[in-house]
C-alpha cells in the first residue's frame, strides 16, 4: 500500500483570467505537510508538484496519477487555481495556457473534469481523495465572474465509490485569498489542521478527510463567513485517513481547550485563568501558550478587521459622494463580496451609517430602499431538479433593533386565500395532509429567518417574564445559524419579551399562516417546484438505510445530494417567492397550533386551532438538516412534546401588519 499525491499549483496565467500568487505558495506548503513522516507519511517520490503547468503536461500527470495507482493505495489530488464552467455546465481545470475567445473557454486549453472522472472510474485504487482550492465563478478575474457562474455538479464529475472530495467555495463564491496570509483562505486552515495536529477532532491520533474539512471550513467561516467550503463524500471516502496527529502532545492538548473556551476572540474571566492554569499543568512556556491563542483566535481577528474595513469605506463613500452612483454601489457590493462579508455582517454597520432617511437609496449588499424594500433571487426547478427560471423578486420588510447591533428582519406577507393540505397525487405525502381545504389568511409580517442565535442572545437577555432562558442552549454554535435546542415553551417566552420590549404583539405563527408563508402561491410539493436539491435546501441528501428499509435522499425525480449532518447559516439558500428564507430543511419551525391527526374541523380563517387544554404536543413545520426531502415539502406537518428541545427544532416569529 502506498500513499501517492499529485499537486498542482498555477499562479501564472495568460491575459483574461487574473494572476493567483498564493497557488504555487499553496502547494509548497501541502508538500511540506503531506510529506512529514510525522504528519501526512507520504514518501517523498510519491508526491509529485506541477507549478504553473502547461495543458498536455497537466493532463498527462492527472492520467499518470490514476493509471499507476495500485487497489489499496490512497491517491490524493489536490488543485490551486482557477477553475471554469462552459455553457452546458462542464467543469474545466485551468492551466497556464488557459485562454478564451469573446469570452468562452478555448477547452484545448484546459483540462476537462469529465476526462478526470473517466480517469478515476478506470483507476484501481478505491480510496481516492480531491482537494480543489478554486472557484466555479466568484473566484475568477472581475468581469468573468457572470460569465463563468453556473452550478457544477460535483458528483455527476468526480463521484465514485470511496471518494471524498473537498472543496474550497460552493459555485457562485469567490476563493478568497486574505491579506497577511501567504496561502489561499482554505489551504491554510488545511495545512494548520495538519501541521497543529488541530484537524484530529475526535482525538484518536488520526485525521479523516472529514475532520480536516470540517476544521478548515470552520476557520474560514470564522475569518470570511460568505465563504463556504463544502464536502462531498461517496460511500465510505469520508472515513479515509490522510495524515496523523500528536495524539497525546500537550500543545495539541492545550489547543483544543482554547477552541473550546474562545468566545468570538475573546475569553471571560473564568476562562482565562482556566487557561492559565492549564499553561501550567501542560508544562508550557508562555511564548508557546501565547502563540497557540494567537492561531486560535487569528481568524476572529481577520473578521473583526475586515468589518472595521468595510465601515471605514463606506463612511467615507457616504461622506464623499451626495448620492450614490449605480457604479458606486456595485463597486461596495464587489469590496463586500472581496471581504467575504455577507449582507447580515455588514447590516449594523449600514443601520448605523445609513440608518437616517437619505435622499438616495442604500448601498445593494442590503438591497434596501427608501420604501424599505429588499431584493432577492427566485430559483424555480423542473421535475429532475434542474433550474428552469431566474428571476429577481422584491418584498417590504421592516428591522426590529434587538440592541448591540443586532436588527430582526420582518418580512410583509399579503393576504390572501390559499389551499392547505397536499393533493392525493403528491408522491410521498402523508395522511395527515388531508382534506385540502381553503383558508383565508390576513397580511402580517414574519421573520425573513428563522430566529438565529445572536437574535436569542440578545432578547434572552431581556427581563424574564415566565420562565428563565438560556443564553445559549444550540448543539451547532454560530451566531447567525438558527437557534435551536429550544423548547415551544422557550420560544413562547422569546415572544414575550420582545413583545414587551418593542410593545408590538410577537408571536409564533399559526399552522395556517406557516404553509400560506411557505407555499407564497405555489401549489407544488416546494416552493422550487416539483422537487429539491441540496443546492436550495439543507437536508440529508443521501439514502438512509434503517432496520433493512431505504429510503430515498431525493425526492420525486429529483437527484441525491449531500448531507451536511448540521445546521447552515441563515440566508444561504434562495428565498421564496415572498421573500422568505430556509423555509424548506434546515430546521424544523414551532407553531402555535395543538397537534391534530388530520385538518377535519380546522379552522379557515388562518388562526390557531386550539381546542384541547391538555394537549402538550404542538405543530413542527418544514423539516430540517437531519430529514430527508419528503419531510421538507411544504405540506408536511410533524410535532413533539412543548418541553421537548431537539437540535433541529427552531422557531420564526410573526406579528399583525397593523402593529408595526
């Protein structure tokens, strides 16, 4: 058994695709790491580097890779560079001749992603392992970035059987690269992950591809949160172990603790004499312990920099200019998206700098206006899965300040009358879907997310009016994921105060009012259209084998995808027709209504159907992370106990348009 890697690196490129110094840095470092017989274990002839190659010697040293690969060798194949999608959607591997002609790929200069695959399909070798640190749009030169865009199918180019393939940004992001750091944003976690042995997350001495992936993509959501590192495994390829870590190394030991106490870069009182303490039982100097704190909390850093630097820029914008210029507002979107800033990161700063009524509209990365209007992407799917229809939506909204920063966004919903339940004809569907009946539901607003965990932070610290909240109870930390671990209970006292606090009636939403907001006038099984994708929705992608039973990851005709075994940060996906995000998986949703078998004596008008005091289990709506595609449908109803707390159970809020 042998561990073989090919390492290419391009920095170098002809006019039309811009100059990536940090590639050729990119694979140097991996070398170093792969090849240490303490790290990675790789021999150092089995490695072979191509910095800047030409097309016929890349392509030969790829073929190379598979060809000579033996059944139990692991074959690692990692890129640094640019990568470019053609109309049809194929994926092609720059190299350092790659060129275009009005601005199509010349494919004789790039080497094919589907000679890859057939490449990988021929190979012996069953644990196969890709690391692409590129774009499939946002990272090319400006001006490419539209033309380049498109979803790339991973698994249709590169899937197989024992493979895992990791990637460094989803297909309309960019591949950042960061100011102070000689290596591209993700290769330089991975190489951390190795190198501090800070990648081994369970401990046991070795680092999975899993585990290393899922410690980079942490890092860099820490430092660039618009980014979005994604794993694709096939079969048992995440189980494959790539390098090893200092099982027992008091460093390594210490290192997690840091982790573990670090608050957004800071640490509390108790923690830092824990710490301290620890410094002494692990022997360390304090020169080593300061260097370790300093990795740790490096990215938090990079984060807090980054948004200092977008709030000077566009104070001085504001300042400079009397009204906002079209161009000028694109250039902020474009240093937004070259920050790895997302609209939520920036919003405080917005509110704060042009948060009083001006004569010009505010900067796009909000895409607010005067009118308090906001503008987002409709994604509509055909029956396989496939994107039939773009357009551009716009819905009314108004912010709530939850205080330090933290704004809830409140969405307007119309009224109007729509037909609850799913039809006999919709596959997968359950009984207690029926009978279809129409409701009349009156305009109210709701939350344009589901609540996230700084919004729970912030009104738990408001004055108790029943019961006690904790602070911060969700298995799956971030400030902008949902909040979840919260029982019906917590998120009824959540409503309370906030109520009290801006002397508006918030509330949970009625069952009725939750499927009229989801379905925002479609009748099909998702607001998409006839099926799902793991592309728009966060939910387990993949088949799930339970007691000798499949059942499907995909739903309808619609392909497999991925499963993320966690929650995803609010906003990720495209919203629906009415300006709402993750209604569809993520996280299962509490409303008020009391569980009921079937919708026989339901009420029409959209209000609550309570009708037995004694019922202690209320209505879940639309599914989440851990469910699979039929559970996500926007018909499908589930339940639980009102003190049951679960971490794929959240909430969203709504209030009467009146009351605003």
């Amino acid at each position: 058994m042998a561990k073989v890697a090919l390492l290419i690196g391009v920095s170098e490129y002809e006019p039309g695709l811009s100059p990536l110094p940090n590639a050729v840095n990119d694979v140097e470092a991996m070398q170093r790491v792969l090849v240490n017989p303490e790290m990675g274990g790789f021999a150092e002839a089995d490695v072979k580097v191509l910095k800047n190659p030409q097309r016929q010697e890349m392509e030969n040293a790829i073929y190379e890779l598979y060809a000579n690969c033996q059944k139990d060798d692991l074959v690692l194949f990692y890129f640094s560079g640019h990568g470019v999608t053609v109309e049809s959607g194929d994926f092609y591997f720059s190299t350092s001749i790659t060129r275009k002609n009005q601005g199509k790929l010349i494919p004789t200069s790039a080497v094919a992603a589907t000679n890859v695959h057939s490449w990988m399909n021929q190979s012996k070798s069953k644990r196969l392992v890709v690391i692409l640190d590129c774009c499939f749009s946002g990272a090319f030169a400006k001006g490419l970035t539209v033309k380049d865009g498109g979803t790339v199918d991973l698994q249709q180019h590169l899937g197989g059987e024992g493979r895992a393939i990791l990637t460094a940004s989803t297909s309309t992001q960019y591949a950042f690269e960061s100011d102070g750091l000689e290596l591209s944003v993700y290769t330089h976690y991975l190489v951390e992950g190795i190198e501090k042995g800070a990648a081994d997350i369970d401990g046991d001495g070795l680092i999975a591809v899993d585990e290393l992936h899922r410690y980079a993509k942490s890092k860099v959501q820490e430092a660039s949160p618009a980014m979005t590192p994604e794993f694709y495994p096939f079969k048992d390829g995440y189980r494959i172990f790539l390098a090893k870590s200092p099982k027992d190394d008091p460093s390594l030991k210490y290192r997690k603790e840091v982790e573990r106490l670090n608050r957004a870069g800071r640490f509390t009182i108790p923690a830092r004499r824990l710490l301290n303490s620890l410094r002494l039982t692990f022997n360390l100097t304090p020169d080593v312990a300061d260097a370790i704190e300093a990795e740790v909390q490096q990215p938090y850093r990079e984060y807090q920099r980054k948004l200092e630097e977008y709030e000077a820029t566009l104070a001085e914008t504001i300042e400079s200019e009397s009204s906002l210029s079209e161009t000028t507002l694109k250039d902020l979107r474009d240093y937004q998206q070259h920050l790895g800033l997302r609209d939520e990161d920036v919003a405080s700063i917005e509110a704060r700098i042009i948060g009083q009524p001006k004569p010009t509209p505010l900067p796009e990365p909000i895409k607010q206006n005067q009118a308090n209007q906001f503008e987002f992407d409709i994604v509509t799917v055909n029956v396989q899965g496939q994107p039939i229809n773009r357009s551009r939506g716009r819905a009314e909204f108004f912010t709530e300040s939850l205080g330090d920063g933290v704004v809830l966004e409140m969405v307007a919903i119309p009224g109007g009358q729509f037909l609850m339940g799913s039809p006999e004809s919709e596959p997968e569907r359950y009984a207690s879907e029926s009978p279809q009946h129409s409701v009349t539901i009156q305009p109210f607003f709701m939350g344009k997310f589901p609540v996230t965990q700084s919004q729970w932070k912030a009104v738990a610290a408001l004055p108790k009016v029943s019961i006690d909240l904790n602070p911060d109870p969700s298995n799956f930390k971030g400030a902008n994921r949902p909040v979840e671990q919260v029982s019906w209970d917590d998120a009824i006292e959540f409503c309370a105060r906030l109520s009290k606090k801006t002397e508006k009636t918030y509330r949970l939403p009625s069952e009725a009012e939750w499927e009229y907001a989801c379905r925002a006038g479609r009748t099909t099984p998702f607001y998409f259209g006839e099926t799902i994708t793991t592309d728009l929705a966060n939910y387990q992608g993949t088949d799930w084998d339970y007691q000798g039973k499949v059942y499907p990851g995909n739903y309808a005709q619609g392909p497999k995808g991925e499963y993320r075994e966690q929650t995803t940060d609010v906003g990720k996906f495209p919203a629906n027709p009415f300006g709402l995000f993750d209604m569809h998986g993520n996280i299962w949703e509490w409303c008020l209504d009391e569980w009921h078998g079937n919708y026989n004596g339901a009420p029409k008008d959209g209000s609550t159907w309570l009708v037995d005091n004694d019922n202690q289990n209320r209505l879940l709506r639309g599914g989440s992370w851990d469910d699979l595609p039929r559970d996500c449908r926007s018909a499908n109803r589930g339940y639980n106990a009102r003190d049951i707390v679960n971490d794929s159970v959240g909430f969203r809020v709504v209030v009467f348009r009146g009351r605003t």
